[in-house]
C-alpha cells in the first residue's frame, strides 16, 4: 500500500515505515497527520484518485529528528566588473517516518457534515443575493421620480437632491 500525498508544497510516495526528508514540521509532540492525500493505492491493486485530494484519507507521521541539509552554494559574478558574491545556505529539514496510511479517516465524517452546513449556508445565502438583486433591478428600472415617491412612502428625508444610484441606494 502506497500514496501520494502534499507536506510542504512538495508531492512525497510514501508506504508505511518509510523515513524521509521534509521541509521543517512544527509540531507540539512528535505526531503528524497529513490530510491532503492525493492518490492511495491499496493492497488489492484498487488505486483511488482525488479530486483534487482523497476524502477521508490520512497519513500519520512521527518526527525522527530535525537536521540541517547539505550546504547550498550561491554564487553571483558580473564578468569584467570585479563583482563576485558567494553565499550559502543549509535548509532546516524534518525527518519523519511513516507510521500508517489511512483510506478512511475518523475526521471523515466530521467533514461530510461540514459540508453539508456549508451548502445549506451557500445556497441560503444565493437566496438572499438573489432577492437583493431582484431588489436592485426593479429599483434600477424605475424613473428617478418614481424612486423619490418611493423614499417619500418610506418617510426618508434629504432624498430630493439625490441622484438616482444614491436614492437606489437610500432604498435598499
């Protein structure tokens, strides 16, 4: 069992015991989850594509150790200007092995229901959009006489020297 799964911006195959290098992971105790799992490939050759991530699916980590990489030379020289500059750098990296892939994870659940709160929110909010914009346009298509009885029916004052974008907008 394998999967390909995103730490740090960086794509990573990855089967359990497996012990590699990583952009610095900050961590309070030496467990790592990581949730965006973008391919898993089971025992029975049933290999599981995401869109753009697996649901559900996890990788659970331990941190090893935190190092330092091999050193990285940068060098800068403009020919026949005396100009050369020499820097270097070493990467801070973690060193994690893998303790368990996850097709399913107990977080699963927690997202279906959030995404279920999360369309009922979205399309009650199209809703009102939708009303507020139906508001607009009927607004939109009156006469600017028209909008000032409107503001007079619904006891504004100061609307007589508005113009009709700044009555639409006293109206909403």
């Amino acid at each position: 069992m394998y999967a390909i799964v995103e730490i740090g911006g960086h794509q990573y195959k990855v089967a359990e015991n497996d012990v590699l290098f990583v952009d610095k992971q900050n961590a309070e105790d030496n467990k790592l989850t990581f949730d965006k799992v973008l391919l898993i490939k089971d025992e029975n050759g049933n290999v599981n594509v995401g869109t753009p991530v697996v649901e559900g699916a996890e990788v659970s980590a331990t941190i090893l150790d935190t190092v330092k990489a091999d050193k990285v030379l940068v060098f800068k020289k403009k020919r026949r200007k005396g100009y050369q500059k020499l820097n270097g750098h070493r990467q801070v990296m973690s060193q994690i092995q893998i303790e368990g892939i996850s097709a399913s994870g107990s977080s699963s659940k927690k997202k279906a229901a959030k995404k279920e709160d999360t369309s009922a929110k979205k399309t009650e909010e199209k809703k009102a959009v939708a009303k507020k914009e139906e508001a607009t346009t009927d607004l939109n298509s009156m006469t600017v006489a028209e909008l000032k009885d409107l503001a007079k029916e619904k006891g504004l004052t100061g609307y007589s020297s508005l113009r009709k974008a700044e009555l639409i907008d006293a109206l909403k």
